[in-house]
C-alpha cells in the first residue's frame, strides 16, 4: 500500500490559464483611459518561492505562441527584429496526430525543408556569418559540403548568400569539382577573414544554423510526451523481463500518460531504477530536436549526442537514406536524460560558453519530450530542498524560465516525465507543498517469497545455473529466516553471480549446492 495515500489527480486546466499567472502576457487592446495591466490576485495555495518568476524581461512573443498552441490556435503571427517574415506554424510544421499508442511510430510533426531564406525564420546577416565562419575554419569547401555543414538547402539559401559574398570579394571560386554552383570550391579571402574574424567577436558558433526559439516551443509542443498513451496490454510487454507486481504497473501505467511526474521510493534493491529504465520502452515513437536555438543572435545548443540518441533510416539496398526534412532538426528517439550524484545547480541552468560565446542547453531542456530519471534522489551535491525550490513552478506550470548573460529571460515547455526515484525516506527529503505537485507516488515494495523464488529461478535461467528447490529452501531457512533479512528484489541476481565468481574460482561447475550458497551468503550479507 502507499503509504501517502490518495493520489492528486493532475489538473485539467489547459497550459495557456496556467502560464498566465507566471508570465507577462501581450496586453490586450484597451481604451487609453483604461489601464493596460492587471494584477491577479495570489492564491491561497500559491507558494512565494512562484512570486520571483513574475518578469516583465520574459520574451512575451515566445509565451504568446506558447499560450496559442497549447488553446489549439492555427496560426500566429509574428514579426522578428530583423524584419524576417512572418510564417504560421502549421506553414512550417506539418501536423499528423495528436496522440500515438506507446510502440507506434506516429510523429506529431514533420519540419519541412525551407523553400527559402524567409522560411528559415534566420536573419541573413546571421546565415552569412555563419558561413563566413565554416569558411575560415575549413580554409575552402565545396559549395554543397557548406550546405550540409550550416544544414541550409545550397539553391534555395548558401547559393545565393555565397554568391552575394562572393560579389563582395569575401570567398572566392577556386575551382570546381563537381556539378552545377554547388560544386565549385569557394575559398576565403583576406577581406572575407576579417569580416569573419569580426564577427566571432560576438559569437564563434560553428555547424548547422539554429532554428528559432518560437519555432522550438512549436515543436516541443506538438511532440508532448503527454501525447503517449500506454495500455495495461503494452506496459505489461515493456516489462515481461522483470518480476513485478501487477499493482505497480498499475500505478506506472497512469503515471506515464500523464507526462508530469512520479516519485519512486522505497527499500534498496527493489528496482526503482530498473523500472525507470523500463519506461523508456513505453515512449516509442521518435521526435524531431534542433541541433541549436537563435535567441536575439545568442545560439543555445540543444542536441547532444550523450543523452540523444539518432534514429538512422536505410533504404532497401542497406545505404542510409537521404533526410527529407530540415536538417537543421535531427530525428532521434525520445530521450531519456539519466543522473544520479553528479547532478549540480548549474547543469540545471543555460551554461555560457566564454570562448564560444554560445550556450549549453539546460538537462530539463534536452529531456523535454521523454523523460527525466533523477536517480539517488536526495544524495545529489546540491540540498534536496534547493533542487525542488528550483522546479516548484516548472512541475506546476509546465514552463522554465532560463536567464541569458545579457539578462534576458526567456520561457521554454516543460514537458517531459520527470521521474524521482530514492531509497531514503520521503519526509526527510521533500515537504507537502512539493509532493502536492508530483503527481504520482509509487511505493517499490519488497517481494514476497513466491515472487522471490521466481526471480531466482529466472536469473538461473539466464546465467545457465540449473535451479534446485531444495538448495533455495536451504538458503531461506538458514540466512534469512533466522534473522528476520528481508527478501529484496536484487538478491537473486546478486547472490547467482557470487555463486558463479566462486565456482569459477575454486575451479568447480557453477551449481546451486549448499557449499557454493553458504560461501555466496557469507560473502555477500554483511550483519551491522
């Protein structure tokens, strides 16, 4: 049984009426004589740590789209600083289905390739830096390599842009090497090296162009993982492989349709973790992320090949296939972004990068549209308390806010299923008011002695150690009966493997016998 008791059913108000609370909205059309603003009363139940996150700094533009697209709006326009026009989402992004069952390879948008310079959403002066800059890198490239490598289309955008810089005396035409514009070898001049040089004075970003920050939230929407839906039938395939009680998958089931958050507890080496990593196999299908985010020119890298895994296509003969979508997007499977210890405050916040001049993208940013494990929760380097302080508004609001060096505030989703999963006790670690906003609470239970005995029988099984009933009767009436030992999930693997270290040790088939136990028991139980 939990031992918190009845669950809080997560609230059905719609995204938009939840942010508005926290975010300056665009002020709707008044008279003059009417005042423009105004202020919400508090809540009783509002906490004052929710009170910091009111900022009239916050990019109103970003939050509007956020408070569109999560009401269903088909379109909203917008005009950038550079005057690049403005474009609807569903122009950009193709929509397929809002929900997909768990296992179901159904995306719920496509990025479509840009037919233009406009379409990227890019400033020119920002796409002609960048290729300024792969150009001084590389010294001189083909035409179609800067292409692939600023991950814009050649005839549609680079063409034109190196033509233009070309007519300016900033590359050059070396040779060619290939067919059509696209294969000639452009190299760097002197006067293209100052001007490069120029401009990574304010940023040194090198690889494909970003996309922007409106366009992101667009995407992070659309591809929710709260757009998952897992059944009784495919939890139950997910995790065939382990011994589990039905009552928890049960409770796992609904946590994961409601992409907000769960908190695993309970005795080590229950398997809190392997659970987590179960889950996994419930978020199917793939998503689409950017390989970078354009905030007012500053770059924020979101892709990374450690906690994004790519999900690569081949065609019928083996070769991988071509993408046909904006490159600037890579298509990869949801993520799962796992820490343990080694989670800090820092990790939690945009990191700048001084040489660089561009930013890391936060671990809640590069988890949003999968899940968020936060193993060991409670023996992190940072205080509990101080962690939850930082996610009280984010679990509640599904928005973060994250603050650039300039001072700029900025509002990005929050979505993905964050999972806490600790073997200390929950009142040692959190307070009512943070328990109230996650909303599952799963209490891992120990295994009773038939669950046990199929646990042992299974890991027999996969080491090849024949299972003898009577050697496992043996071992319950000698090291556990007496002292009262809890049966705990992971001991069957554990004292399995302790058996096969001995035998191969003492040069002996791998076998349960009542010496090989007596020596794995004594080894492996430690009486305090």
């Amino acid at each position: 049984m939990n031992i918190f008791g009845k669950k809080n059913e997560p609230s059905k108000d719609d995204l938009a009426a939840r942010l508005n609370q926290y975010v300056t909205q665009p002020a709707p059309a008044v008279p003059p004589s009417e005042p423009e603003t105004s202020v919400e009363p508090q809540r009783e139940d509002q906490d004052d740590e929710s009170l910091d996150y009111e900022d009239s700094s916050i990019d109103t533009a970003v939050q509007a789209r956020i408070d569109a697209l999560s009401r269903g709006a088909a379109r909203v326009d917008e005009r950038d600083d550079d005057s690049v026009s403005s474009r609807s989402a569903t122009n950009y992004f193709t929509d397929i289905a809002p929900m997909a069952i768990a296992g179901e390879s159904r995306p719920s948008f496509f990025p479509k390739r840009p037919a233009s310079l406009e379409e990227t959403g890019i400033a020119r002066s920002f796409v002609t830096d960048l290729i300024l800059r792969s150009l001084y890198a590389a010294n001189e490239l083909m035409g179609i390599i800067i292409s692939e490598r600023v991950a814009l289309p050649f005839a549609e955008v680079v063409g034109p842009i190196l033509e233009t810089l070309r007519h300016e005396q900033a590359v050059e035409i070396k040779s060619q090497r290939g067919l059509g514009d696209a294969g000639y070898l452009y190299g760097i001049t002197d006067k293209g090296i100052l001007r490069a040089r120029d401009s990574m004075e304010k940023l040194t970003y090198v690889g494909p162009a970003p996309v922007r920050l409106e366009d992101y939230v667009t995407a992070t929407l659309a591809q929710s993982v709260r757009s998952v839906v897992v059944t009784q039938e495919n939890i139950r395939e997910a995790f065939r492989d382990l011994i589990i009680n039905d009552e928890v998958l049960d409770e796992v089931g609904p946590a994961v349709n409601s992409g907000s958050s769960m908190f695993l507890f309970g005795y080590p080496g229950n398997g809190k973790t392997s659970i987590a990593e179960r889950i996994t196999k419930l978020l199917g299908d793939y998503i689409f992320v950017p390989n970078a985010v354009e905030v007012d020119g500053a770059v924020i890298k979101v892709f990374d090949s450690i906690n994004h895994t790519p999900v690569e296509e081949t065609l019928a003969d083996g070769q991988p296939r071509r993408p046909d979508w904006d490159t600037r997007w890579v298509k990869i499977e949801r993520p799962v972004v796992m820490v343990g210890g080694e989670l800090t405050m820092s990790s939690l916040d945009l990191l700048y990068n001084e040489s660089g001049k561009y930013y890391e993208a936060p671990l809640q940013m590069k988890a949003n549209g999968g899940m968020f494990l936060i193993d060991d929760f409670g023996r992190q380097m940072i205080r509990p308390q101080d962690l939850l302080n930082r996610w009280i508004v984010p679990l509640e609001k599904r928005v973060d806010f994250l603050t650039l060096v300039t001072g700029k505030k900025i509002s990005i989703p929050f979505e993905q299923l964050i999972v806490f999963s600790t073997n200390l006790d929950p009142k040692d670690l959190v307070d009512d008011a943070f328990l109230r906003r996650i909303k599952f609470k799963i209490n891992v239970l120990d295994p009773d002695e038939d669950q046990f005995r199929a646990i042992f029988k299974l890991m027999c099984n996969r080491r090849s150690v024949p299972y003898v009933e009577e050697a496992f009767r043996y071992m319950l009436d000698t090291y556990y009966a007496p002292t009262g030992r809890p049966l705990r999930m992971c001991q069957p693997r554990d004292l399995v493997d302790q058996i096969i270290s001995i035998a191969k040790y003492k040069m002996v088939p791998a076998e349960m016998t009542m010496p090989l136990i007596d020596r794995a028991c004594q080894t492996y139980f430690v009486t305090l």
